[in-house]
C-alpha cells in the first residue's frame, strides 16, 4: 500500500469548466465517475462522489472500500481508520482488506490492533507477510534505537512538493523533484510517479543537480539532457561518471509507446558523456518491456553488477528487486534475488554502499509501518539476513531512497515523515552509534540460551547497559560510537565464560555480530568429610579447589552434615583439598576431561587426626586375642605414652568382610578392648584410651561381601589401628 498526497492542479475554474463539460461524463452514475478520479488519481473528488453513493445505499460496501483506500492513499490514515472499522465485520470481505487496515494502524502506531488483524488476514492467505509483520512487531523495540545517536537534518533545497533519491555526481547530487515548474501548473508530487502507469503529461518527475560546498547546497537546476516531459528517475552513475542508467516512462526516439491495455510504464536507458559533459547515445536497457515497469538502477562497486525494481511476470510480488551481470560489454538476464529480499508485496530503491552491503525499500517485510529501509548482507552475487535500520532511520510512514557516503557514517534518505516540508522530503543524516547483534552460547553443546542477561559495560565512563537474549538467545544493542565495550552474560544454572570485548571505533555505519558464551552447570563435585578415627561427619572443615587450568582458588567451609558441594567445569584439571583442626590435610586430583553431559562425581575424604605415633596390629581369622608380634609393636606405644603425659591413645579396630555385618562389628569391638585391657594391665589409664570397633565399614582392599579374595588379602582387614595423639592438638582450648 502507498499513501500520498496527489495535486493536480490548474486554475480552479478551469478544472470545474472542464469537469463539467466532459461529454464522456455526462451519462456517467456517480459511482463510475467516482472510479474514474480513482484510477486518476484524484482521491479528494473520488471521496466526494463514493459519499453520494453512501446517500443513496448507505450500505453500499464498494463505496466504504473506496473511501478508506483514498484516505489511507491521502495519507489520511485516522479517516483511513475510522472508515476500515465500517467495512472490517462485513462477511466475505476480501483478506486483502484485513492486511490495509492492519498497516493503517501500524501507521498511527496502533501495533497492538493492527496484529489482530495481521493474524486474521494470516489465517486466510498464505501471505508470507502476514507473519513478518507479526515477528516484527514482537521485537520491535530492539529496533527502536535513541534518537540522540542519529543527527537529522531536513535539507533547504526540498520543496513544497515531493523530492527524494540523492546520488552523488561530481562535486554534488541529482535528486529527483516533483517541484513547480510552471506558474499555473503543479505536478503529482509523489515518488510513486517513478512506477506509475499514469499519463505523464499530467504528473512529472523530473532531476535536478545541486553543487555542494563546505556551507552547504547551492544553486539547484535541472538535468535538461535526460529530462523530457515524462518522468525521469532514480539514476545511478557508473563510478567513473561517465556512464549513466536511469528510469524514464516508455518514450524512445520522441514516441511515447503504451502497454497492451493502455499504460505507460517504465524503462531503464543508459547513456554517455559526450562533449562538454553532455549527455548523449542514449539507449534502452535490453530487459525493458512495454507491458512491465523497469527501474530503479543500482550499480555494485565494480559496475558490473546492476540491481532493479520491477514488475515483471514471474516475480515474488508487486515490485521485486532483480540483478544482470555485465559481461563482454552486454547485460545478462535479470536474476529476481529471491524470497530473502522479495515479498509478495512491494520491494524497490535498491542502493550498493561502499560497505559491500544492498540496501532497500519494503513494505512486505516487519516493519513500522510504510516503507521502511533494510539492509542485507552479500550472499555471493545475492543477499539474506535482512535487517531494518530501525528508528530514527525509519518512521511509521515512508522512508526510502538510502545513501551512505564513502566515510559510513552520513548519507540522505527520503521520508514523508510528520514535520517536513513537502510530502517527501530529503533528509541528511550522521549516525552516531554501532548496532550490535549478539547471541548467547552454551560453551560445550553450542546450544542458544534463551533469557540470559547481557551486561554491557563501557570500558571508559564503566556505564552499563542491561538486556535480555530472546527466545532464540538473540540480543540487540546500539552503542554509542568511539569507545570500548566488554560483554559477560548472567543466567541461572550457568556461569560467565570470561568476557567479550568489543569496540565501536569504527568508520561505518554498521552492525557487529558478537558472541558471548557460559557455561551450564551439569558437572559438579561432591561429598562428605569423615573423621577417620570416629568416622563422624566433621562439620566446619574447609574444603579447598584449586582449578590447575585456570590457576583460580576456592575455599569452602562445610555445613554441620560435614559435606561439600562444587560445580564443575569440563575439560580442567582441580585439585581438591581438605583440612581440620587436629587433623591431616588430605587432597585428590579430579580431571574433567571430555566429560560434557550431566554428572555428579561424589568423593568422600576421611580426614586422619594429627598423631605423635602410630602403629597397626593385626588378628588371625576369627581371633581377637594378641600375638606376640602385636604385643611388642604396642609395648614400644606404651613407652611413648609414658613418656608423654599430654598424649592419650585411640584404637580403631576392624574385620574382614568374612561373616555377618552384626557379628564382624562385634568381632572388631572385641579385638579393641583386647589392645585396651594389655594397656590398662601395663598401667594405662582407661581415660587415656578411646577405642571404635568399625567391624568391616573400612576395607583396606576390594574384598567386600561376595568377592573372592586370597587369604592374604583379606588378612590385610583383620586390624586395629594404635595412634598416639596430642591432647591440644585435638583441644586447643587446652
């Protein structure tokens, strides 16, 4: 849909006396004479007269259809609006209605009605539209970007009427200008004109150049070698200025030459500089038709290359954006760029910067409204990942005609945006921020995470800005130009994995694509801290992690249940430590690596209590009295124990796996009180002793119930462990 103003204008008299004189609409009813100022064109006379049919059949659909159409073309969108609400419940009503009245209000900003009617016109076409309309506007305002980050500025050279399309030529521009030319006589102001079937001879476009210096622009004057009393326009120059291809109506060699039905349409020609700058040899670009519209050139940075919009059959939608490749001095078939630039709606202003990227005008894809302008990134001789510019660049009305100067960062456009001075407008523009998209990885899967929190953070004044990766793990950003930034993301159940850095000290208007990764926690470290002598759980134990990897240090104290907690990281390399007052240090190694699914790894550390001696009995099978040999490993104890009055002694006494659990602790119980009965006979007094008998908890082997194990090897179990300890080190309140 396009909405403009339309002025035709001659002396008012004049037009009414030939209004009325018509002799071909004198037996015309109102509704005929109404579709004919329709298809003219002349919307206000058209609304007039689709009224009177309203008095006679005050439910006449077709008038109401009319009426909302010529107001939204009026750009009038609040009556557009108000006149759609009248026809919008009526059965039967075709889905294209559905798909107007949702663009009139995006238009005045109604997003939240105009999805409504978005979805329903969704549901009855298979419109592609439809759902590129409703992604948008569901992240629309990560598109809506700080108006102070782009300076505007409305040139002094617009006129009252339509001017747009800025290309560079020698030491200025050639714009394109609807403006007056004729005291009496005013032109269809609209760019439309440039793809309109419309006679010439009652609207014209024409170029006109316009020299710049360093305090401005000065003195605009016409192109009168290329302009004719058709239209002529948009044009691009071939990088050496020497060559030019541009947009005419359908008139070659001084005939105008008409479609099948009747129409003008338009065609590319090319032409050259010939003496004192003229211009001159002009010819028909080989792919013009009289039954479609070509134009709209755009030349890539080696001219070789030549982008168009047209209508031409076979195409995606109304006005689609072709290529030819220029090859041994002859233009190829035109090539439609596909479904990645083209909707089914209309697709026009093709313009190459110098920052290798295409950018163009849309009203099929998500955007604010009218026209909006896009960019997409080299596909080899084709584009995808197209990206609206977002606002200020864009408005809810029509925004078109791009260009971006060599240094990236100013350029013009065209609007017809609230507050300019004609119906479309020139305007200059100088960003001022980076654009940047980013997405949030998990480390090891590569998975996107979604609702992760991005923290950005200048390196320079340390402010923040805060956002929130959708549900794709996508995020966008526009940042202000000329400083450094770091990126970290933030979400439960995953850790940083350091930061991103990046920086907007950049000569163009662009957009960066950063990564910013974490890691999940599905690896972790646990367990549980015994005492060796009581096997009790050691609450208040401070357990140590040094990641050997990474060189980083962690302490932990443990809770009351003695156990420890960590999450792990794969492929590193930890070291893991544990210590207590009156106790040994003890520590383990745990390597990660190409571990990467989800699992705990549990390790227990039984922690020995500090000891001035330390001896091990040992008990044949199923006997729990003393041996000699163990007899005079516990006399050299004794002596110790004399020796030292601060000392006291704790037995820990245990089985083989051979037998019952019951009667193993049993056993164990009694081979401790036969070492402490030998120390009280030797003078040792009993609160000098403690003693635990652990039955066959704590195999020093493999040999468990239901294992075969050697005799020798279970030999090894059957024990009792003598050490001499220090009463402070085990009290220090002593």
């Amino acid at each position: 849909m396009r909405f403009f103003t339309i002025i035709i204008l001659f002396l008012t008299v004049i037009v009414a006396n030939a209004q009325n004189t018509d002799i071909t609409t004198l037996f015309m009813s109102d509704w005929q004479k109404a579709e004919r100022h329709y298809e003219k064109w002349a919307y206000k006379n058209a609304i007039e007269l689709y009224e009177r049919v309203l008095d006679k059949n005050p439910n006449e659909l077709r008038a109401k259809i009319r009426i909302a159409e010529c107001y939204a073309e009026l750009n009038e969108l609040d009556l557009a609006v108000n006149w759609y609400r009248q026809i919008i419940d009526f059965s039967d009503l075709n889905p294209i209605h559905y798909y107007n009245f949702a663009q009139a209000l995006s238009m005045i900003g109604d997003y939240d009605e105009a999805k409504i009617w978005y979805e329903v016109y969704g549901e009855q076409t298979e419109d592609i539209r439809s759902k590129l309309k409703l992604d948008f506007i569901e992240v629309m305002d990560q598109y809506r970007k700080d108006p102070s980050m782009v300076y505007f500025n409305n040139l002094k050279i617009n006129s009252e009427n339509s001017d747009f399309g800025m290309t560079p030529f020698k030491d200025g521009f050639v714009f394109l200008s609807a403006r007056d030319q004729d005291l009496f006589i005013k032109y269809k102001d609209s760019y439309q004109s440039a793809l309109d079937d419309e006679d010439p001879y009652e609207s014209r476009l024409d170029l006109y150049f316009t020299g710049r210096t360093d305090s401005g622009f000065v003195s605009v004057e016409k192109v009168h070698d290329i302009n004719t009393r058709f239209h002529e326009g948009p044009l691009t120059f071939f990088h050496d200025g020497k060559q030019v291809i541009f947009t005419r109506n359908n008139f070659y060699e001084h005939k105008k030459q008409t479609s099948k039905d009747g129409k003008i349409k338009l065609k590319l020609f090319t032409a050259k500089s010939g003496e004192e700058g003229h211009w001159e040899n002009i010819q028909p670009f080989p792919y013009n038709s009289d039954e479609h519209s070509t134009g709209h050139p755009a030349l890539n940075l080696t001219d070789d290359i030549l982008y168009f919009s047209s209508d031409m059959p076979g195409g995606i939608g109304g006005s689609d954006i072709y290529y030819s490749v220029l090859q041994n001095g002859k233009w190829g078939s035109p090539v439609n760029l596909g479904p990645e630039i083209n909707t089914p709606g209309d697709e026009m202003f093709p313009y190459f910067s110098y920052d290798g990227n295409l950018y163009f005008s849309s009203d099929g894809h998500g955007g604010f409204g009218g026209l909006d302008i896009y960019r997409a990134y080299p596909k080899g001789v084709s584009f995808g990942s197209v990206e609206n510019l977002g606002t200020p660049l864009n408005s809810r009305k029509d925004d078109f005609a791009f260009y971006l100067d060599k240094g990236g960062r100013t350029g013009f456009l065209s609007s017809n945006r609230k507050g300019g001075i004609g119906s479309d407008d020139i305007y200059e523009f100088n960003i001022q921020f980076l654009g940047i998209i980013g997405r949030v990885f998990e480390r090891y899967s590569n998975d996107l995470i979604p609702g992760a929190e991005v923290i950005v953070t200048d390196e320079n004044t340390q402010k923040t800005y805060l956002m929130e990766s959708d549900e794709d793990g996508q995020f966008r950003l526009d940042l202000p130009i000329d400083s450094k930034y770091y990126l970290v993301a933030q979400k439960e159940g995953y850790s940083e994995d350091g930061y991103t850095r990046v920086s907007s000290e950049v000569d163009r208007f662009e957009t960066d694509t950063v990564n910013v990764y974490m890691w999940k926690h599905r690896l972790f470290a646990e367990g549980r801290i015994f005492s060796n002598e009581t096997q009790q759980l050691m609450g208040g134990a401070t357990v140590t992690v040094d990641d050997l990897t990474d060189d980083k240090h962690v302490e932990m104290i443990t809770g009351p249940n003695g156990s420890y907690f960590y999450v792990l990281r794969p492929d590193r390399k930890y070291k893991f430590s544990a210590e207590a007052q009156g106790h040994i240090p003890k520590s383990f190694i745990l390597n990660t690596a190409g571990m990467n699914g989800e699992d705990t790894l549990k390790n227990d550390i039984v922690l020995e209590e500090t000891y001035i001696d330390k001896t091990t009995v040992f008990f044949d099978f199923d006997k729990s009295d003393l041996k000699g040999e163990a007899i005079q490993e516990i006399n050299q104890m004794i002596e110790v124990l004399k020796k030292h009055k601060e000392t006291f002694m704790v037995i820990s006494a245990h089985a083989d796996a051979q037998g019952t659990i019951e009667y193993n602790k049993a056993l164990s119980d009694r081979r401790a009180l036969s070492v402490v009965k030998y120390l009280r006979s030797k003078g040792i007094k009993e609160d000098r002793i403690d003693w635990f008998g652990f039955g066959e908890q704590l195999l020093l082997n493999q040999c468990s119930d239901g294992v075969e194990c050697e005799e020798e090897d279970h030999s090894k179990n059957r024990r009792a462990e003598l050490k001499i300890e220090d009463l402070r080190s085990s009290n220090p309140d002593i």
